[in-house]
C-alpha cells in the first residue's frame, strides 16, 4: 500500500472506513478481504481486474437449490463489490479498461440480467428488493449502472462500437425502458447525463448517437397517442432526463421536435374548445398537459442557462443556442401564456409553477439575444412583448389570492434592466433608446391609476429603467410624477416600501438636484397640503433624499446655498408670522435642513461654496427656535470634513494630479474655514452643559440616564474633532491654552455652574485629542491638570467619570509620549495609588486605562523595570472581577492577562494569585479562584510550565468544598470545569476522588449550580466513562451516574436512527462562566422524579425547545412564576429526608438495593427501591406479615386517623366557601389535593388550618369509576400520575 498514488490511497482509505451503514460494513470487509488476496503491491489495476474476477466466479454458481438468505447474501457481497468496482475504475488506466473491456462488459450485462430474473414476480421482489439498508436487488442495479458509467468514461473514442453499444443497450438503456422503480430509473439518467457531459476528453461517439436514438425514439412514442396520460408520463420522464444532458446532444434537431410538441400543446391548452369555455377544463387532461409543458420548458431553460465559461462567444454551440433562443422566444410570444395557465386547468401550484418557467424561459431568452450584437436588434423588438407577458404572468392564478411567485419574475426583469439592457447601449444607442422607451411605455401603463397592488415589486425595475434616460426626458419626468402622486394616494404599508424603495434607488442614481428639479418639489411645498398627523402632504420626499448618501455622483453645495436654503428661509418667515400653518412652516426648515448632511456626502465645489455657508452654518447653530439644528449641522460638517481628511490621506503621495491638487485646495480652503467653525463650536458645547444643568439640575452632572441626555453634546464633540484636524497650529494651541486655563480655573469652584462648565471643557479637551491635532507639550500640560481631578475623592463623580476617559484617550493615542519619558512612572503610580479616591462610576474608564498602560508596556522593551509597580494591583483586579458592572468585570480580566504579560515568569504570578485563596472574606476567596481560572484558560494551552501546575492548583482550590458561601462555591465549579478541559486524562485520574467529592458534597450551594455541576460530571464521563467513575461517587449519589449512563444510551439509539448528527462547537470562556444549561441532555431536569424512566416531566419535547416558557404538566404548574418552576423541576443528586408521606409526582424517597440507612425511620416498606444498574426491585411480602407489622408500628391506627382529619378538612372547607351538593344532578370533582394545592410555589403546602399532610389519604368513590364517570375520573387523578398509553388510544 505505501506505493498507491494519492488519490487511489484515499480512494482505499475511505472504502476501508466502517460506519454505521450496513452496506458500509458489507463494502469496508469486502475490500479488506480482495487487498488481502492481492499479491504485491496493491494497485488500481489489480484491484480492478480482483472485482471483475470475483463478479464472475460469483454469477458462474448455479442458482439451483439455493435457498433465500444465500441468494441475499450473494446480492449483498456483488453490491459491495460494484461499489468498490465503481471507486476504482477512474483511477485504472484507460488503455487496460480498453483491453479488458469484453470481459467486463460480460460481467455487467450478466449482473443485470440475472439480478432481474429474482425481480419476475411480486413475492420475489419482495424477499429480495429488502430495505435494511443493504437494498439486495436495488442496489446491485443502482451499483451496475453506476459501473458501467465509469467505465464508459474511461474509454478512448478508438473503441470497438459495436461492444459500447452492447454494453449501454443491456445494462443502462435497458434499466430505463423496463425498470419501473423510481430509483433506478434516476439512477440511470445520472449515469448518462454524467458520460454525456464529459468535457476533455469527450464521451465516446456511439454513446451520444445511441443517447439521441433513445430520444427520437421517445418522441416517437409519444407522437403516436399524445392525449393518452402514459404519453404524457413518457414525456414528462424524457424531459427529466433531457434536463441537464440536452446541451450535449444535437439539441438543434431535438430542440426543433420539442418546440413543436410545446406549441401544439400551449395552443391546445389556451384555446377553447366548442362545447366548453375557457375556464371549465378536465381537471385529469389539463393538470396532464400542464405537467408536460412545466417539464418541456424546464428542459429548455436549462439549456438556455449555459454558464459563461461553457458558452464561448464564437464557438458552434454558442451560435447554435443564440438560433435556438430566437426561435423559443418568437414562438412563445405568440402565445397567450394568460389563458394557458388559467384558473382551473390544474392544481393552483402546478399553475403557479407554470407561470414562472414560463416566464423564466422569456427572459432567458431574451438575455441572450441582448448580449450579442448580431441577435441584439431581434431581442429589442421583443423584449417589449416579453415584459407584457411578464406582467400577465406575475398576477395571482386566482384573484382573491396572492401571487406566491410572480414576484420572482419581476426581480429577473430588473436584473435584465439593470445588466443587459445597459449593456445593450454599449453595443447600439439608437437600439438601445428606442427599445428602452418601449419598454418605459409598457410600464407606465402598470404605474397608472388605478394602481394594481399585485405589480409593486415592477417598480424596483422601473427606477431602474428610468436611470437609463436623461433626468430631463418628458417620459421619465411623467414616469417619476406618477410615482410621486402614487406615493401620496397609497395607505397600504407594503406598497409604499417598494414606492420608497424604488425613488430612492433613482435618487442615488441621478442625484437629488435632478430629482428636486423632476418633481418640481419647491412647488409642491409652497402648497398647504397636511396629512393626518398635521405635517406637511410630502413631508415623505425628505426622507428619500435623506436616505440617498451613497450617491454615484458628486453633489453640489451651490444647489443647497441656491435653492434649498432659501426656500427655509421663507418658509422660517412664514412661521414667525404666526397663524393655523406655523407649526407645519417650522417643521419644513428643519426637513430643509436636514438635507445639509447629503450635500455634505461627496461635494464637488466645497472649496468655494463652504467660505460664505460658513456664516449661515454658525448662525443656524445658535438658533434657539430650532434645536434641531444642531446636530443637522453639526452631522454634515462631521461627514464634510472626515471625507476629505480621508481623501487627502489617500492622495498623500500623488499629490501632483489632478484629484490630489483638488483635494489640497480643499484642505487649505477648510483650514480658513475653522478658524469660524471652531470657536463657534467650542461655545455651542458649553451651552449645551449649561441648557442641561439649567433643566435637570446639578444632579444631571452625576448620572448618565438617557433620558436627561439626548446625544447631543457627543455629535457637536465628534465635529469639533472632525474639524480641528485642519485648524492651523498657531490657532489650535492658542484654543487649547485658553482651554488649560478655564478648567485650571474651574477646578477651583465647586458650585453647580462650574462642574457643568467643567464637564464642557473636559470634553472639548477630549475631542482635541482625539484629533491628534495637538503637540506632546501641550498633551503634558493636560496631563497635569487632569492629576488633581483624578487624585482627590472630593471630585463630582461626573466629572472624575469624564477625566478618567479624557487619561484613557490620551494614554491610547499619545502613549509614545509617556513610554520614553520619566512621567510614565507617575502615571502608573498616580492609577495604582488612585483607587481609594476613584468614584463607583468611574471604576471602568480607571481599569480601562490601566488596561491601557499596561499593553502598551508589554509592547515596549522596558516592560520588566516596572514589574514592581503592578503588585498593589492584583488584589483590586481581582476584586474587580466580581463587580456587578459587567464591562468592569471584562475589563478586569483584560487587565489580569496584561498584567500577566508583563511577568516574565507566568508561573509565578499564578502563584501570586493563588496566594489570595487564604484570604479571611469569602468575596475574596471567590474572586481569587476566578481569577485563577481564567488565567488558566488562556495561558495553560501555550505554556507548558502552567499547564503541568493545574493539578496543583486544583487540588488547592478543592479545599475550598468545604466553604459555605455560595460564591466561593460557584467559583469553585467554574475553576474545576476549565481544570478539566485544561488537564490531560494522566492528570486528572489521580484527582477524581477529590473532585467528585468536592462536587457531590452536602453543602448549600450545590443544587444552585446543579446544571454546571453536571456538565462537569458529563465531561469525565466523556473522559474515563462510568465505569471508572462509579467507585469514586458516594452511595446517595450513585443514581446521577445511573441516570446519565440511560439518558446516554437513550441519545445514542436516537442518533443512530437519525441521518443528522450536530457538530460540536468550542466553548469559550465565558460560556463555562455563565451558562448553566449548555449541553444539558435533559435541559436541567435529571432526576426530578427520582426515577430512571422516561416520563412527561423528565421528557423535553422539540415544542417545548422551541417555546420560551415550558409547558408543565398537571394542574399544579398552570400560572406559576418563573423562579417557583425552576424550584419545582429542581435536579436532586442526593437523596431527600424520608418522611412519612410520598409525593406521588415527585417520588423523593427513592432508595437503591443494597443502601442501609442511618435514620430510624428508614422503612423499607415505604420505599422504592433500585439495584446497581437502576432496576426496580419487587421483594416478596407475605400478606399477613406485612399487616402485623404495620400493626405492631402504629401505622394502621395512624392512616385512620389520617383518613379521619383529612375527611374533616374537606367537609369544613365545603361548609365555608359554600359548596352544596345539588339534589338533581352531581357536581364534577375536583382534582384530589386541589385544597392543598400552593398559591404562590410550585408544590404542595400545608396551611395553618389544616392538620395532615397532603396525599394522607386518596378518597374513593365508587360512582367515579362506572363506565360514564371512568374517563372524568382517570383525567382528575393525571395530577399525580401519568396517564397510561393505552388509555390515551381510547
């Protein structure tokens, strides 16, 4: 084997792969045995000649007094065997396929001939056609056929013909005339239509001319009685075969006949007969008709859907296809496609179907017409046709429903606009425009009143028809108005998204100068038209050119300072005079307005129109009666100036061409621009703070609620940094040093007023920055007023909030600065030392930054002379980690793992932490172990030297068992499941006793984290299986094991009846932290019974997968709070306290064989008991034994006494609510226990009135169980048990 080439290895490798298919098995033995037989080295070629030898020694046996499972066991062994075979073949030698050909083609021909003389009758073909996976007669047939298609394809065209002929007429020919079983036949098309498209080297010729003859000769066939139903099966079966394989055939000739049987039968289909209308056809001919046209034109679409690459522009079948496609096209236009698939000739989806191939096979078509120039004029005269036809055929079959295809066609119609139609000007204008305009007047019908719901997915195609014209074209001008005015009439939601689809694709498209121009839209607001909500008719449009900021051509600013501005500034006149209409006028500026930021997207003349906007930007800003304003503006100068700071570092080094020059004109033009904008900015933040404090108050400064927020100081923040990238320098420092000195100011004051102000200068400082405008003096000089901010414990937690971001920024851009430089030594010091004066809030910018430093240290060479300084900050980190802010609790394990990196030695710094785990505080202790574990996590994989100290570690975190607190005990479980996942099998053996009996020990918390827990036991058992785990768990806990290994066997025989198998997924880290149910078999709900069988509750059907909220069975669980259903299914790994009542649903008291127990009122009477392997056990009782000994224990006068009270209790509960009985008629039941039945739990409760414990007893009643009452009977007691299958069936 170690010379196989190494295909045929794999080849091998993969036959020799044994699963659970049991003709796998039967293929993976049989090539076992014909390696085994091979002398030498094994290769192709004896392999093949070994299968052929062996197929024919098998068909010499006589069949004479054989009995049935010999025979089967033959067709068994010749399917392996074929299967074999046809994986070997195409990797023989084709010139030792060519001289072996006869007797392979012996071989072939016999396997067909003697599997069919088993197939002559239907008992036989019930005996040997079996369907336990190994198939016998089918699978011999399906295997020879696909053979002897390998085979054919390893045949050189010099091949003897007569012997190629022979081979297809007796084996695959013949399976497709006389074989009757759908397999089979499926089969063998596959097998010819894989031979028949072999591209280098070509099928054989003989086998194409014998392809053809078969099809003529089903034609034939067909054309001698075309109304009969098994002509028009022989039809439709031919087509299926034709589907794919019709290119490779002289589809000229074949195509020809095909085309000439569809037109007859479309024809026949859409004309009417005398004696019936048009719709009152014969369901059985017309769905049979139906079915043959859908199947003719699938085969035609496939052969017009030719790839690209296979099509080649000048080769003969490309010519060959453009012909075809022409004359499919002209004959289907002729048709009236309308009344061929009308209501009632065939089922509504076989019509649907036919609606769309229909259609489908029209604009193929005329695809390919348009994509030549020789076939272009002929596709553009009828494209027009096909759209008339599409349309037809895009409405519903029947008009009170909804097409559920249609709109399938539409989308290939605008794909064809789009791509081919546009390609069609490349070729010909004069084509192209007037088939176009055609095309445009075909669609204006559709778009015109009254409107047909059923066309709006036509209008995508028709914005993009309308984009091939000029904007100023009186048809497209028409076509656009129409949609405008059907926009405003439409209320139906559906359609007015493809209207504002459609206009918005045209907008980009065209622009919205043009689009404004086309629409007349000054014009339209100039009206006093409202809609319902009081606002502007065509308030609407805004929002399609707002939408529009991917445009495909630069915009003009001019047009906004020309045409959209003024027309604000009439409609702000309009407002301030005041009357019914002012509102509607004020809303109109801002809609104006709003387009700022779109002109703003991609200007082409920014360099002169924005030097005299500037003014008008600033005063806009500052007006008072339109707050809105100001993030409009301040959004368009952000997008403005962040475009062209990126084209200019794209045109960095090409600086001299035309684009580069134009850019830096630009840069030079906005840089005079800033020194209006900037200032004007800086005071337009500090009002923002001051509105705020005026509003809120100086509470406002100290939280972050939203509400008292509406973003607005973070866009006017985000332009200030867009804008101060291109302010000269003189200006920024000048800017920033009167920054410096307001906030040194400010720092002084502590009334409201100046922590608002201080806030302001805090982000303005910050938006510098972010710019990377400033030099590393000034971002010193900023460090240093920020100290004070950051040191004292008096500062406003706003404030400190802010400062803390504004030392982030800086550390993350200018970090240079301070890494070679001596400040970095008192910044790291001012962090570490900073945490008794941080405020609550500003806890995450704090690590952030310290997150910070410390990557960034890593980084630098000089990361081991600062090692000392990150000491002090473990204990807080880890504290950090159980902090109830979830970013804080990232961000502290980031900060763990940097400071980690930093230390040279990783093992001494998990040593470090560990040392935590002898803290005296529990929230330490928890800490310190999650700390642990996620440094395991991460480090463990790649260094070696901490992986070996798991185990170590494990056993040190283990003593912690014992801890009552639970969160010490739930950080405990997450370090033993990362320890698991972490550690090889070697390691962890030594370890199981201690980890199980940490796992499974009495304490608190256990059952809190019952589902993390067994996850972790599911794993070792994965790992050492249950047989090596049992001796380590306890007694009282054995039956988790028990019930885990049946729920496992349970899943396994589910997964080998199933095809489908998950994929596994890898876990991360934060999934072992906080999921509690993943990969939980039973979602949770081991051992909720105490049994081991499969019941309703430990059951979790796909619906209720599927449903937020589980379903719960029994009248207990109806409306029941979420945390009193997680209590009711609670997992129990150890047994309950006995007591002396059972629940009958929950069944706690559940003992296993062999179990002594301590307690005294352990009876074994009382219980149900199990053996070692989960069994129920029936001990033998002596009826009269078992009576004196609950005689002589008290329990017979106890369970009167019981029966007594119980019966007290119920009378005096009926006497105070009121229940009588009726004299005529009896009242239903309630369900037994219902009194005692819990409010607000999940169980059973026992009230202060009452006495006894529920279930003491169970009252019969005679008259309940007669054969009137039985079935309201059995239903009340499915409270407590579940009810029986057999039951269920009556």
């Amino acid at each position: 084997m170690d010379e196989f080439d190494s295909s045929f290895a794999q080849v091998m490798r993969r036959l020799r792969v044994e699963t659970r298919d049991p003709l796998s098995k039967r293929v993976s033995s049989v090539t076992a045995a014909i390696v085994d037989v091979i002398e030498g080295d094994v290769s192709a070629g004896k392999v093949y000649s070994s299968v052929v030898s062996t197929l024919e020694g098998m068909l010499r046996q006589s069949a004479d007094g054989i009995d049935a499972d010999k025979v089967l066991d033959s067709l068994y062994t010749q399917s392996a065997l074929l299967k074999v075979l046809q994986s070997v073949v195409p990797h023989v030698a084709k010139s030792t396929v060519q001289a072996t050909l006869a007797p392979t083609s012996r071989v072939l021909r016999a396997l067909i001939s003697s599997t069919v003389f088993f197939l002559v009758d239907e008992n036989s073909e019930q005996v040997f056609g079996t369907k336990d996976g190994l198939g016998a007669t089918n699978n011999v047939l399906i295997s020879t056929c696909g053979s002897v298609a390998e085979v054919l394809r390893q045949l050189p065209c010099q091949t003897d013909d007569a012997t190629v002929r022979k081979l297809l007429n007796e084996t695959i020919f013949l399976m497709l005339q006389d074989s009757s079983k759908p397999r089979i036949q499926k089969a063998a098309k596959e097998a010819l239509s894989g031979v028949l498209l072999m591209k280098s080297p070509p099928c054989h010729p003989t086998i194409r001319n014998s392809i053809t003859k078969y099809t003529n000769a089903m034609i034939d066939r067909y054309l001698k009685n075309p109304s009969q139903h098994s002509s028009n099966q022989i039809m439709v079966e031919l087509m299926g075969f034709l589907n794919p394989a019709l290119v490779a055939l002289d589809f000229k000739v074949i195509g020809a006949r095909i085309m000439t049987i569809l037109v007859d039968l479309l024809n026949k289909q859409s004309s009417p007969s005398v004696s019936r209308p048009v719709f009152a056809a014969k369901p059985q001919a017309g769905a049979a008709n139906i079915l043959t046209i859908n199947s003719i034109l699938s085969a035609i679409l496939s052969l017009l859907e030719i790839v690209e690459e296979e099509d080649k522009d000048e080769s003969e079948i490309s010519i060959n296809l453009d012909s075809f496609a022409a004359r499919v096209l002209a004959s289907l236009v002729q048709i009236n496609s309308t009344a061929v698939f009308r209501e009632g000739a065939a089922d509504n989806d076989l019509l649907e179907s036919g609606r769309l191939v229909f259609g489908q096979v029209m604009l193929s078509s005329s695809q390919r017409l348009l994509r030549k120039e020789s076939n272009a004029e002929v596709g553009a005269k009828l494209l027009p046709i096909v759209l008339q036809h599409i349309f037809g055929l895009s409405r519903p079959t029947r008009e009170e429903g909804e097409s559920s295809k249609g709109h399938l066609l539409l989308i290939e119609v605008s794909q064809l606009i789009r791509t081919d139609l546009q390609q069609l000007k490349d070729l010909d204008v004069n084509i192209h425009k007037k088939c176009a305009t055609e095309c445009l007047l075909v669609f204006t019908k559709i778009v015109g009143s009254p409107f047909d719901p059923v066309y709006a997915p036509a209008l995508q195609p028709l914005a993009s028809l309308l984009q091939q014209f000029p904007p100023d074209n009186d048809l497209v001008v028409d076509s656009v108005l129409s949609l405008v005015k059907l926009r405003s009439e439409q209320e139906v939601q559906e359609v007015l998204a493809f209207i504002d689809g459609a206009l918005l694709s045209l907008v980009e498209e065209i622009g919205v100068p043009a689009f404004w121009n086309i629409i007349s839209f000054d014009k339209l607001l100039c009206t006093q038209e409202t809609n319902i909500t009081g606002r502007h008719k065509y308030t609407w449009v805004f929002n399609i050119m707002k939408g529009s900021t991917v445009q495909r051509s630069k915009t003009l600013m001019a047009f906004f300072q020309n045409e959209v501005l003024p027309l604000a500034r009439s409609f702000d006149m309009m407002a301030s005079r005041g009357g019914p209409c002012s509102e509607m006028y004020q809303n109109l500026v801002v809609d104006l307005w709003s387009l700022f930021p779109v002109f703003c997207c991609f200007p082409g003349d920014s360099d002169q129109i924005l030097p005299h906007l500037a003014p008008t930007i600033v005063k806009a800003m500052n007006d008072e009666r339109y707050p809105e304003l100001i993030q409009i503006t301040c959004k368009g100068l952000d997008v403005l100036f962040n475009g062209i700071f990126q084209r200019k570092g794209n045109f960095h080094d090409v600086i001299e061409c035309e684009e580069g020059a134009s850019t830096k004109n630009e840069v030079d033009v906005l840089g005079m621009v800033t020194l209006k904008l900037l200032p004007s900015l800086f005071k337009l933040l500090e009002s923002i703070y001051e509105k705020s404090e005026e509003k809120f108050g100086c509470e406002a400064m100290d939280t972050d609620d939203p509400k008292k927020d509406d973003g607005t100081g973070i866009v006017v923040a985000n332009c200030i940094t867009a804008v101060a990238r291109f302010a000269p320098k003189d200006m920024g420092r000048n800017l920033f040093s009167m920054l410096l000195q307001r906030m040194l100011q400010t720092s002084q004051e502590k009334d409201c007023k100046s922590i608002c102000k201080m806030c302001s200068l805090l982000s303005l400082a910050r938006a510098l920055v972010i710019s990377e405008s400033l030099e590393e003096s000034s971002i010193i000089l900023l460090y240093r007023v920020l100290k004070p901010l950051i040191r004292t414990d008096s500062t406003v937690a706003r404030v400190q909030k802010l400062a803390y971001k504004l030392l982030c920024d800086v550390c993350k851009i200018h970090h240079s600065i301070f890494a070679d430089s001596s400040d970095f030594t008192e910044i790291l010091e001012l962090l570490a030392s900073s945490s008794a004066t941080s405020q609550i809030s500003s806890r995450y910018m704090r690590l952030k930054c310290l997150k910070i430093v410390m990557e960034g240290l890593h980084n630098s060479a000089r990361g081991a002379n600062y090692q000392r300084l990150t000491f002090p900050l473990v204990g807080e980190t880890l504290l950090c980690l159980k902090d109830s802010n979830a970013k804080t609790r990232d961000v502290a394990y980031k900060l763990l793992l940097a400071i980690c990196r930093i230390h040279d030695d990783p093992q001494g710094f998990i040593q470090t932490v560990t040392a935590a785990i002898g803290s005296s505080t529990p929230h330490m202790r928890s800490a310190a172990v999650m700390g642990l574990a996620r440094l395991v996590f991460e480090i463990a994989p790649d260094v070696a030297e901490v992986q070996t100290m798991v185990p170590a570690l494990l056993t040190t975190v283990l003593i912690l068992s014992d801890d009552p607190s639970r969160e010490v005990t739930k950080s405990m479980v997450l370090f033993i499941r990362v320890a698991i996942s972490t550690c090889t099998p070697s390691q962890l053996e030594p370890l199981l006793p201690d980890i199980l009996s940490g796992l499974l020990k009495n304490h608190s918390g256990k059952d809190r984290f019952r589902s993390k827990i067994k996850i972790i036991m599911k794993k070792l058992v994965k790992i050492f299986g249950y047989d090596v785990l049992m001796p380590f768990v306890p007694t009282s806990d054995s039956r988790l094991l028990t019930h885990m290994r049946k729920l496992d066997e349970r899943e396994l025989r589910r997964k080998r009846s199933s095809t489908h198998q998950p994929s596994e997924k890898p876990i991360g880290y934060n999934s072992m932290e906080d999921s509690d149910g993943e990969q939980d078999s039973d979602d949770g709900l081991t051992l909720v019974t105490g049994i081991t069988r499969r019941s309703r509750l430990t059951c979790v059907t796909s619906k209720s997968k599927q449903s937020p909220n589980m379903r719960h069975v029994g009248p207990k669980s109806m409306a029941r709070p979420m945390e009193v259903s997680r209590s009711h299914v609670s997992v129990r790994i150890k047994n309950d306290v006995n007591g002396e009542v059972m629940d009958m649903r929950e069944l706690r008291t559940v003992t296993f064989a062999g179990d002594s127990g301590d307690g005294d009122d352990n009876d074994p009477d009382e219980e149900i008991e199990f053996d070692a392997s989960g069994k129920l056990v029936v001990r033998d009782v002596d009826g009269e034994s078992l009576i004196s000994n609950l005689k002589e224990s008290g329990k017979v006068d106890r369970l009167n006494s019981t029966y007594l009270g119980f019966s007290q209790e119920m009378n005096k509960l009926r006497n105070s609510k009121g229940i009588r009985k009726s004299e005529g008629k009896r009242k239903a039941m309630a369900p037994p226990g219902q009194v005692y039945k819990a409010r607000k739990a999940g169980g059973d409760s026992k009230k202060k009135e009452q006495k006894y414990e529920p279930y003491a007893y169970m009252q019969l009643d005679g008259r309940s169980y007669t054969r009137k009452n039985r079935h309201q009977a059995v239903e009340q007691m499915g409270a407590l048990v579940e009810r029986g299958r057999k039951r269920q069936r009556r």
